[in-house]
C-alpha cells in the first residue's frame, strides 16, 4: 500500500488503459478520482472496483479539451478528495488515418486539444494545491506515433508530441516543488481503440491472431502499462523526471 494518502486523477479512466491504471493505483493504496467523457455506466462500475478494494472513489464526467468543465471536474475532486497528489493524463482519441491535405479541420482541433491542450489545463488546475503535497506526479500517456511518426497519422502525431512537449517543460518547473513528470509510451494495446486501429489499418478482427509477431509473445496489455505507471508514481522512484518509457516490449518481434 505505497500510495496510501494519496489522490489520484486518471482521465479516460473508464476503460482500456486509464481502467487499468485506475485499479492499480487504488491496488496500491490510492484513493481515485476517475474520470469519463461520455461512459457513465463504464465508470461507476470502475468506481465500485476500486471501493471493492477498500479505497475511496467517484467518477466525473469531463470532456479534457474543455477549460470549464475541466475546473469544474478539478474543484468537485478537491472538495471529495482533496489535493491531486497524481495526475494521470490518460484521455485519448484517434486520428482517422487521412493525409495531411484530406484532414478535416475539425478532426486536428479536436484530436490536438485533447492530448495537449487537455493536459495542459489539468496540470494547471492541479498543480496549486500539488505543490503543497509532500509529493507529486504528473504522467502522459503518450505512444510510440512520437517515434515513428507515420504517414497519414498527423492530428494524433502532433497531439502527442506536443504532450510529451509539455511533460519535458512541466518537469523542469516543478522539480523544485517536488513534482515529477514522466511519459509512458505504449505501442499497441489491447483495448477497444486499439482493436479498431487494427480493424481498419490491417483487417484484424481478433488482435489474439497477432501474439505470434508480438514482443514475449502477447499484444500488450492495459496491465502491462499500468505496472510502469505505478513504479513513476511510487517511492521506489526516487530520482526520476522528465523521462519517457516506451512500454513495447522492446518493438515487434522479428519471429
């Protein structure tokens, strides 16, 4: 129970990766504020598995890209919780695989402001009452898209990067309140966005048929992200910020 007394605020925590990580930080000791965009019965039903495990919980509904009800979310936590101690920007969205000249404006400001913009009022919001913390973490969930950047991918690739933008900058402003931030890259993940990239970009209907090519011979799971989540936030981390991990399992596999 290494995070016990601490409050947590996952974004996107419904389902798939924020899920995951949700569970293994109340696992840990957390309280969890979990937050949806348009879910509710996803949520509660994370709320009522982290009660389960003797630790306070409550969903707020959100959409990341909205300064207002981001504000409104932050000060509902606070009042439930109290101050944020650890901030987990989870909430995604996928880009429609077109060309830069075949995008629609609207897909980039939508897909943009909820991987930078949404994050970067979140660590505004928090981050008064966080540095009265003992401690604090801030972490991105970000994607290996900010190594390859592929074609045809540049709402999602530009969110991204301007995500991991912001985790550099914010690490090296609030070292001194002792903050840390860090990234956490995963490549593919078995999730409902994940299976619908593959759907579509390679006619996958059972992301199963691809543990064969995958790194220890599974598609990565939630879970797998979750456990690199947990060990930034934890007191075993103890001199690490402004740090990227990319959890997939090295790359795929060249069997």
């Amino acid at each position: 129970m290494d995070l016990e007394g601490r409050v947590a605020l996952v974004t996107g925590a419904g389902r798939g990766v924020g899920r995951a990580i949700a569970l293994a930080l109340a696992e840990a000791g957390a309280d969890v504020a979990v937050n949806y965009r348009r879910d509710a019965e996803s949520a509660q039903e994370v709320v009522g598995l982290i009660q389960a495990l003797g630790r306070k919980a409550a969903a707020y509904q959100a959409s990341v890209d909205d300064y207002e009800q981001d504000a409104a979310m932050v000060a509902a936590v606070e009042t439930d919780f109290g101050g944020v101690g650890i901030l987990i920007n989870n909430a995604g969205i996928a880009s429609r695989g077109r060309s830069v000249v075949d995008t629609e404006i609207a897909e980039l400001q939508r897909v943009v402001a909820t991987h930078a913009f949404g994050p970067h009022y979140l660590a505004k919001l928090v981050l008064p009452k966080m540095r009265e913390l003992p401690r604090g973490d801030i972490i991105m969930i970000s994607s290996v898209a900010t190594r390859s950047l592929g074609g045809y991918g540049a709402p999602y690739n530009m969110g991204k990067c301007a995500m991991e933008a912001l985790a550099y900058t914010l690490a090296k402003e609030e070292r001194p309140h002792g903050i840390r931030v860090n990234i956490v890259a995963p490549g593919l993940v078995e999730t409902e966005m994940g299976r619908r990239l593959m759907q579509a970009t390679a006619g996958v209907q059972d992301l199963r048929e691809l543990d064969h090519v995958m790194p220890f011979g599974k598609v990565c799971q939630p879970e797998d992200v979750a456990n690199v989540v947990r060990y930034f936030v934890s007191p075993q981390n103890t001199y690490l910020t402004g740090e990227r991990v990319y959890c997939d399992g090295g790359g795929q596999s060249a069997n």
